[in-house]
C-alpha cells in the first residue's frame, strides 16, 4: 500500500483568507483562540491511527503557542513553516516577504529544538505574479515548498504547473516543490485531496481521488486540513456567501471523514516523502524551465 503525504496547516479561524479586512490583525490577540485545543485533538486522533503528520504552523500561533510547536515535535510529526503573519505572497514584496519566512522559520526552529525545512504559503499563494518567492525560500533554507496548487481558481493556481513533485534548480542551489494532490479529468485537474474539498464533496470523491492517484499514477497523494476544520462549535464570524460556504460547509462532519480517510489510506510526513522520493525526482520540469522570471 503507497504511504501518501499527511498535511495540517495550523492556523486559528480567524485567520484565514476568507476574513481578511473582517478580523483585523490589531484584533488578532483579542479572539478567542482555539487552536491548541483543535490541535491537539488532531494529534490524538493521529496517535490512535498511529499516522505522522506535517504541521505547517503559523508563525504568529508558535509564538504564542511554543509548548503546543514542541509537543509536536515530541510526538513525531514534523514542524514546517506556514509562515509567519499570513499575508498572501502576492500582496507583499519581496522583502517583506523575506522578513515573514524568516522570522518564522527561527521561531518555529526555537519552539520545537530542531530544524524547519518545509513552507506553505496562506492560501496557495505562490502564483505566476509572486514566483521569485521561491528564489528568497531557497535563500533563507528551505528545502520544500508546498504552495503551488495546480488548479484554476480565484484566489491561488498555477494551472499548467506539474501535478507531481519536482525539483527547482537556481543558480546551483534547488527546492522541491510538492504540490497538493489532484487528478486529471480530461483536460482540467481537480483537486481531491483536503480542506474545503474533503469538507464540501462527498467522501466518496477523496477517496476515489487518492485511489486514482495511487493506482492509476503509482504515486503518493499530498492531503491537507486545518485545525479549524474538525471545530463545529468555532465562533460565527461574517464574511460574503460564498466565504462562508467555503469555511463552515460540514465542518461536523469532518472529524468522522478523517477518520474513514486514516482508515482508508496510509500517510506519513511530507519530509519523509520529500526524502524517499529526491532521487527520482524529475529536475526541472517543463514547468519550471519556463518560469517566466529571471534574475
Ligand atoms: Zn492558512
């Protein structure tokens, strides 16, 4: 049985994308956070299934939340970087940008007494306007990025990227990128594998996704949540319909999903997968030989 890819983004509710400009920043500190008990649960459900995750824990969290980054740790997950303030990659610069991942990556290095090797970007949002963020992840240490979705969408999607893992090389130096899973239909990618996907489709979906993915391809699936996820009783917070779809749509349902879902699959880190598989890792890709950026 193929070992696919386990993935949580450990952020609080109020956090993500859907609530920007609804829950300021200044705000943050006065919200009622429920992260540490979400993930907490999520690590118990992991040691009952007796599955290793990658957490890709916000920076801002670990650092008010250092002692729930080592206990990751202590029960042998992996701690990677979701970076630090959750802005989206397109909307800052390049500096900016550098000070985020930086900053989080020490911290998160601190919390959990060993070294962070891993990024995903808020909301997927390494996209065609904000690819010279991969140059500055290479340079600050990063030896994965798992931020591009290869899917159309509004927000994020590079949708001619490569569905598969591949390496980036720059300048001497590379980065793999290991995308989060879909399957081809035809001419369009359909993402099967986490967050509002798992929540919103019927089960049946994921779990025909993932088989495909390892039948038909013979190739590991990336799965991804958050902590918020498996959180029916998370405080209403107002955003647009189509927000508020994405964000609350069965969110009761979900830990009993997961549980089918570790029942179903086998999974283990993304680190551990990044290391089984970097040597038949394709080297640049079509895709990333035709990066449109140079420097
Ligand atoms: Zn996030």
């Amino acid at each position: 049985m193929i070992v696919n890819a386990m993935s949580i983004d450990v952020e609080d509710y109020f956090h993500v994308s859907v609530f920007d400009g609804i829950v300021p920043r200044t705000q943050w500190d006065s919200m009622e956070s429920r992260v540490v008990r979400n993930t907490e649960r999520l690590l118990d459900i992991f040691d009952e299934f007796e599955v290793h995750s990658t957490f890709f824990v916000l920076g801002w969290v670990g650092e008010r939340h250092p002692q729930l980054v080592r206990t990751i740790a202590n029960r042998g997950h992996e701690v990677a970087s979701h970076g630090y303030a959750h802005r989206l990659v397109y909307d800052q610069t390049r500096s900016a940008f550098r000070d985020d991942v930086r900053r989080a990556k020490a911290l998160l290095e601190d919390a959990a007494g060993r070294r962070v090797t891993g990024y995903r970007a808020p909301s997927y949002s390494i996209t065609p306007r904000s690819l010279w963020a991969l140059d500055v992840l290479i340079e600050e240490g990063y030896a994965y990025d798992s931020s591009i979705f290869p899917i159309r969408h509004d927000r994020y999607g590079i949708s001619v990227s490569d569905r598969r893992p591949y390496r980036i090389e720059r300048l001497g130096r590379s980065i793999i990128e290991v995308p989060a899973s879909t399957t081809r239909i035809g001419p369009i990618n359909c993402p099967v594998a986490g967050g509002g996907y798992f929540r919103i489709l019927p089960y049946f979906w994921t779990r025909w996704g993932i088989n495909r993915v390892n039948t038909l391809e013979r190739h590991p699936a990336i799965f991804y949540l958050h902590p918020w996820e498996v959180d029916p009783e998370q405080p209403r917070l107002h955003a647009g319909r189509l927000g508020r779809f994405r964000h609350y749509f069965n969110l009761q349902g979900t830990e009993a999903r997961l549980r089918r879902l570790l029942s179903d699959f086998r999974f283990d880190t993304v680190q551990k997968f990044v290391t089984e598989a970097r040597l038949e890792l394709s080297q640049n890709s079509r895709f990333a030989l035709s990066l449109p950026y140079s420097f």
